[in-house]
C-alpha cells in the first residue's frame, strides 16, 4: 500500500497494474478536490464512509451536483468535469483505469490549476 498526502487529506493505493487501480481517497471536512477531467482516465467512485458532494459535469456540459452517502456510487466517463467535496470527514473507494497523472485541473483551492 501507498500512502500520498494531499492537500484536502490523503489516499492510499491499495492495488496498482498495468490494467487498473484501487484507492480510498480520505477528504477532510470542508475540502475538496479540483475541479478536474481526464483525457483517459475511467473511474468508478463509491462513499464508504461520511458524505460528500459529487458535482459531474452532464452531457449537455452543466455541472450537476449530488450529496452522497454511503453505499451511493457515481460512474465518472474521461471528458466529464467533476468535483469532490467532503460534508463530513469521508472515505471514498475509487476503481479506475491506470492513467494516475491524467489530470486536467479547471480550478483548485491549492493553487495547482494553471
């Protein structure tokens, strides 16, 4: 297992191969995540733990948002903005194709977006 610091918390890779990679990402309350897409990456995310808010960029290009709680499970296709932010301190399960630094950040609370 490897364990990366973030900004808004950490994750901790759990399985990492050619074909695919599993993580929990561990976001604090009052964070969140970039606003983001990917070129190439696909990923599956599901609430373990906590709430959080999903804003997922819909085919007609609007972000819409929805609180998640656990067991609740979004798939998020390469090309769709999103955006992660923890209600309460929450644990999230993300699966998704190996592209790790397929990243395109819109905006960040952290100063990483260009």
């Amino acid at each position: 297992m490897r364990r990366v610091e973030k900004p808004w918390g950490h994750e901790e890779v759990w399985a990492e191969t050619d074909r695919y990679v599993g993580k929990v990402l561990f976001i604090r309350r009052g964070f969140r995540l970039s606003l983001q897409h990917h070129e190439v990456k696909d990923e599956h995310v599901r609430v373990a733990r906590g709430a959080m808010l999903l804003e997922l960029e819909d085919s007609q290009g609007q972000l819409v948002a929805q609180e998640m709680h656990p067991g609740d499970q979004r798939h998020i296709p390469p090309g769709r903005r999103h955006r992660m932010t923890a209600i309460s301190d929450c644990e999230v399960f993300e699966v998704s194709t190996p592209e790790l630094d397929d990243v395109v950040r819109h905006e960040d609370d952290y100063g990483r977006a260009p």
